[in-house]
C-alpha cells in the first residue's frame, strides 16, 4: 500500500497500516517544527505565531497554544477559529482533522483523540488503525484533563467540567461532566447574570 493510499485511508475512516515507515518519514517533517515551537522563549511571541500558522492546517486571527503543546502530526490536521486558547499540556492524536472553532477555551492536559485501533489483537498486532475527527464547536469550554475521543463533537457554547472522558457528542449550550461525560444541566440567563454560586455579574462584562 503506497503513501497516497495510507493517506486516502486516513481520511476517510478506513482501516490502514499505522506501523508504516512512510508515515514515520511523514510525521518526523512535522515533528521537527513542533519540537522548535516548544523550544522557543516564552516571550517570543512572533516567532510562535509563525511556528504555529506553519504547524497546523489552518489558523484564524489571534490563536495561542501554550507550550508544551503535543501532537503525533505536529498539528497538521488541526484546524483553527478566530481566538482560540488552550493551555499547556494539549495533546492531540491528531490523525484525521480535528476543527476548533472560533472563541473555543481549552484548560490544561487535554486530550484530543482522533485515532483509535480494531478490538481484535489479531488486527492490532499488524498496526492496524482507523481514525474518525473531532470539532469543539464555537464558544465551547473544555476543562483540564479532560479526554475527546474519536468520532465526537462538543455543541457551540458547551462546558465539558474537568477530567471528563467525552465518550459522545455533546449537544449545544450544556454543562458535561463525568466518566463517561453526560450532560448535566442547561447554560441559561442565569449564567450570565451570576456566577460561581450566586456571585453577580459586572454589568460591563455584558456590553457588546
């Protein structure tokens, strides 16, 4: 199976070879220039930025991935909104694409699974993998350690708490929490006129 077939294979959710010495060539391209862009200074914020836009798919306006940042593609199947965070420790098994959208936050060692393997040790045991993407629609919180798994969505506006294993979508506007993640209640007015159990909103924060 040649490299363009692997790659097809990537895609589209078919089983390939993941033991592949094409694909480590492939990946060690892309691993270089992740290793520098956790290398640099933390105050040479240009250069970042230019590391970053050359690291993954696609990258809107104001984007910050803090260092350390990890991903078996480097990124290269990342796809990036407008003024999205994440925290250091993100890791992404960045296989097939994963798309986060504009406004996403993202709390420290999260996990972004894209890859995944047959049940059968018969079929692991030769590399065999598939993988299925990941979005984190707009405005979406994922909260520290949590782990995305292959296949799932999280809703526009969605909180995932911390150290929730998302197993299946998430629908819009909802807090998740839990192993696996279930929603636990609605985001509603109330949310944006108080927080932290009871404390009231400044009313600046709701200015447009």
């Amino acid at each position: 199976m040649d490299l363009a077939e692997v790659s097809a294979r990537m895609a589209d959710g078919r089983l390939y070879a993941s033991n592949s010495p094409e694909l480590f060539a492939e990946q060690a391209r892309y691993r270089d220039v992740l290793d520098a862009y956790n290398r640099l200074p933390f105050g040479n914020a240009d250069e970042r930025e230019r590391l970053l836009r050359k690291l993954v798919a696609e990258a809107g306006t104001d984007c910050m991935i803090e260092p350390l940042f990890h991903a078996n593609w480097g990124g290269a199947n990342l796809h990036l909104g407008d003024r999205v965070y994440a925290n250091m420790g993100l890791t992404l098994v960045d296989d097939a694409d994963i798309f986060i959208e504009d406004d996403v936050m993202i709390g420290p060692n999260v996990t972004l699974c894209t890859g995944t393997h047959p049940v059968a040790p018969r079929l692991r045991a030769k590399g065999a993998q598939y993988n299925k993407p990941v979005r984190i629609c707009r405005g979406a919180w994922i909260g520290a350690g949590s782990i995305v798994l292959p296949g799932v969505t999280v809703g526009e506006g969605s909180v995932v708490g911390a150290g929730s294993v998302v197993v299946h979508d998430i629908p819009a506007g909802v807090i998740a929490v839990g192993n696996p993640c279930r929603v636990l209640r609605k985001i509603d007015e109330a949310d944006e006129r108080f927080f932290d159990h009871g404390k009231p909103v400044d009313p600046f924060w709701l200015n447009d």
